[in-house]
C-alpha cells in the first residue's frame, strides 16, 4: 500500500474511483450489455442443435420454487456494473471488458453447439406476475452454463479484490459475499435453472476470475492503490 491508500478512507478511494472515465463506464457497460443480450436471444429463439433438458436433482427439490427471490435474481444487473466503476484506468477498464466478454462468449459457444433447457415446472404462472414477465422475456432455453451464475460469482470475485485494495472493512466483504450467494441462490428459487446449470456457471465465474486475477498479481496491480489525480 502507497501512503495515500494508507491515509484515505476506502469509501473515499472508492468515490475517486467511480469519478473517473464516468461516460466511458456508463456507456461501456451498456453497449456490453446490449451486444450479450442480442447474441443470448438469437441463440434462445433460434437453437441450431437439438436441445437438451437438464436433469434435476436432489439439490433442486429441497430448494423450493420462491417468487420472493425475483428482486435478487433481478439485481444481477446491479451488481454486475459496479467492478467496472471502481476500476480507475481506462487499461483496468478496458482489460476487464476483455475478460467479461471472452467469459460470455464462451458461454454463448456451449449455448450454440449445445442448446439446453430447464425442465418444466409444474407451476402456474400466472399466479406469480412478476415471475411470468420474466419467464415471458427469458424462455427456459440457454440453461448450462447459467451465465447469470457466472457473471454473478465472476462480479463478486472482482469486487472482493477491489474492495480489499481500497481496504474495505470486513462488513462490506461479507455484505458483497451475501449479494453473490443471494444471486445465485435466487437462480433455483425462480426456476431458472437447475442445480447442474448453477454449477457449471459456478466453475466458469470461478475460473475466469482465477485467470484474470492471477494476471494482476503477476504483474503487481494487487494492493496498488494510486492516487487519483495521477
């Protein structure tokens, strides 16, 4: 650590943090989000391989079908665009983007060869509006890996990183854990996918992370905190 990272509060490096290359990260991450949602329901809508239905689980009866975990599932969209605004660089930022959309795609490829699906449920939807307008937007197809799973554990990672690089309190570390596991937790609570899916997604996110982060240390990014005028 610097002697400004050990003088400044971490809220305060963080507030520095998400200052910086503001339109770069707003517009970024939009565009992003965008182009995966096209590439995600083109393969969705149009399979090119006979798709597959992913069995279920012991894991998947003792977890029950919870309409109270839509708000979590949602989040995800949340969660996943704050690593980016706490990343101070445009080489952080665009060497994270790299690494989020080399993650995706790989996702997207197993999807195209490999069209799964998530059993159907013995539920009546139309009992739970909110769900229904989200099974009515995202169909049960691209089901493994769960790229909801894998973008929600690949976030928290990072976040974990940074926010121990800016000296977070353990509070915040277990507040962003909590965040993460709700997520995916929130993804068999809805139905969107099974226990397998999850896992899958699971060894992605963990992976990518792994490799992305490993590259920072190698190259001594861990525990540098610059200041932000710099």
């Amino acid at each position: 650590m610097n002697e400004y990272s050990q003088q400044t509060p971490w809220y305060r490096q963080a507030a520095a943090a998400i200052s910086r290359h503001v339109y770069l990260k707003s517009i970024g991450t939009t565009l992003f989000i965008s182009l995966f949602f096209g590439a995600y329901f083109y393969l969705l809508k149009v399979p090119s391989y006979p798709t597959t239905v992913m069995p279920i689980t012991l894991l998947d009866h003792l977890i029950g079908f919870q309409p109270l975990a839509l708000p979590m599932y949602i989040s995800l969209w949340v969660y996943v665009s704050l690593p980016p605004t706490l990343l101070s660089t445009r080489r952080e930022l665009y060497g994270y983007g790299m690494v989020m959309a080399v993650t995706c795609l790989a996702g997207l490829i197993v999807f195209y060869f490999w069209p799964t699906a998530v059993p159907a449920a013995n539920i009546d939807w139309a009992q739970y509006p909110g769900v229904d307008f989200l099974k009515s937007l995202d169909a049960s197809g691209n089901a493994c890996p769960s790229l909801h799973v894998t973008a929600a554990v690949f976030s928290g990672i990072w976040l974990h990183h940074l926010l121990r690089r800016f000296g977070a309190p353990l509070w915040i570390l277990i507040f962003n854990g909590a965040w993460c596991i709700g997520i995916v937790y929130s993804t068999l609570a809805t139905r969107q996918h099974v226990a397998v899916d999850v896992l899958a997604g699971l060894v992605l996110g963990v992976l990518a992370a792994y490799l992305s982060l490993r590259h920072r240390v190698d190259a001594g990014v861990t525990g540098k905190i610059h200041h932000p005028s710099i």
